[in-house]
C-alpha cells in the first residue's frame, strides 16, 4: 500500500511539471511518417529547479531605459492613440503589454500596432486580475495562456514578457508563468499616471528625476483621462537629453541573463523543495 502510495505522488508530481509546457502557434502538418518504426524518444528532462525570475530592471551600466504600457482590459478597454502617436512620431521603440480582453475589443487596433517593428508586446493577463489571489493554478495559467493566444492571433507575435496587473506578484505568480514560458516582468519606475490627483508636469518632473541606466518605466495607453499623453513627449525629450537610448525590453535585458532554470539532470525536484525567485537582475 506505501509503495502505491510513493508510486502515484511520483507520477502526480511529473504530470504537474510536465503538463505546464507553454502554449505554442500551430504548426504546419507534419509529413507521413516513414513506414520504419522510429526507436523509443528519451523522456524529456525534468526541472530540476523551481526558481523563477521576477525582473524590476536590466543593467545598471549602459545609459539605456525602457518605457512599458500597460493596456489593460477593463469594461470599458480604451485605446488611447496619442500615446502611440507621439512613439511612432519620435521614433521610441517601447513593450506595449497587452491584456487579453483589451486585445480582443481592440482586435483592428492591435493588427495596426504590429505593423510597427518599433513595439514589442507583452503579456498582461487576460482579464487583469489580482493574480496572487488566483488560488487555483489552472485558472492562473489559463489567464496568460488566454491572452498568449490572443496576441499571437491577432498580431503574429508571441509574448516573451509577463507584466503583473497592479505590480502584484509573489514566488508562486512567477513560477507558474514560467510554467508558461513567460519571464515575469515588473519595473523599478512607476510614472504615477493613474494618481486621478497628479498632473502632466508631475509625472514628467517625477520620470525625469528617477530614471537610471537600465531602468524600466511604467505607463498606461487605455485611459484617455491619464496625463499619460501629455506627459509622453517631454518624458522622452528629457530623457534623451540626458543621454539616455530607448530600447525595448527584450534589448535591455540582452546586456544580462535572466536566472531561469536550468536542468542539470533528469531527477525530479523533491516535494517540499523551496520556491525560490530571483528578485532583481544584477
């Protein structure tokens, strides 16, 4: 009875591990198999670690900065274009993270934001929730599963980055969007745009002060009322006065190594083995 026991929480566990592979675009049929029967395929390795990152910056030592939007799903799922404007007018790459609710009630608007090979898209779940209150694994990778599918149909593009909803994350958040082979990515600026008490000059006043190499700012591209738009193009001419180069957040974290897992053998991870996460890049 004991050895049936071990026996099913060791399968249970690799069903866990294995079955948390990530979404992936559909593929072309595959060509008939040949008539010879292929040898057995190994088993695929098993994490042999369950740390995942949670990324608040890139590099301290280059002068580059990334400005990321949120556009969040809300009931309402704004689009405010002034903000994209004033990117495309100034030439500003930036990583725009898309919720998967906003993407599909600004399906045309999306499709337009991909033709511009200045943006990148993020992930930022599919209907914004507080995602460390989501007790319930599945429904917490189906958020980001959801919102990948929903980006890649609409504009071709997988996201590689997940943006937690309101900044909120823990250990648990981050392992489980590895499990859907998104790398959780927070921010060390936040610009204050939703403050309903702050103004246009406030938000630039307060970026321009802050902002350091290898930062990541955070705005807002779904609500007309922000000062986010008014905000922008001084943001941007202030930054680049002080020399700093825009980049998209996949080219600022290229200057480092996010401290994903590694599998250093087929053994699986112990049952009680700490969550561990990396809090920062170096």
């Amino acid at each position: 009875m004991a050895r049936r026991f071990v026996l099913s929480s060791v399968l249970s566990l690799g069903v866990f591990v294995l079955g948390g592979c990530a979404w992936t675009p559909p593929e072309e049929p595959a060509s008939p198999p040949a008539r010879e029967e292929a040898p057995p395929a190994e088993p695929p390795p098993v994490l042999a670690s369950r740390t995942a990152p949670i990324v608040n910056h890139g590099s301290r030592g280059r002068m580059r900065i990334a400005l990321t939007f949120d556009a969040c799903t809300t009931h309402k799922n704004e689009y405010d274009e002034r903000v994209i404007r004033t990117l495309l007018d100034t030439a500003t790459p930036a990583t725009l993270f898309i919720g998967g609710g906003w993407a599909e009630a600004n399906a045309e608007r999306l499709r337009e934001l991909a033709r511009h090979p200045e943006f990148e898209f993020g992930n930022h779940t599919f209907t914004h929730v507080h995602m460390p209150r989501v007790k319930d694994d599945a429904r917490m990778l189906e958020e980001l599963r959801r919102t990948q599918r929903a980006v890649y149909d609409l504009t071709g593009h997988i996201p590689r980055y997940f943006r937690p909803p309101f900044g909120e994350v823990d250990n648990r958040v981050a392992w489980i969007a590895s499990q859907a082979d998104l790398v959780t990515l927070n921010f060390d600026l936040p610009s204050g745009d939703p403050d309903a008490t702050t103004t246009p000059k406030r938000v630039v006043d307060w970026v321009l002060k802050k902002a350091a190499p290898g930062g990541i700012v955070v705005m807002h591209m779904n609500h007309k009322n922000f000062p986010t738009a008014q905000a922008l193009p001084e943001i941007i001419q202030g930054l680049r006065k002080r020399g700093f180069e825009f980049v998209t957040v996949a080219t600022l974290l290229g200057d480092t190594t996010p401290p994903l897992c590694t599998v250093p053998s087929r053994a699986a991870p112990p049952a009680d083995a700490p969550l561990l996460v990396a809090e920062a890049l170096p």
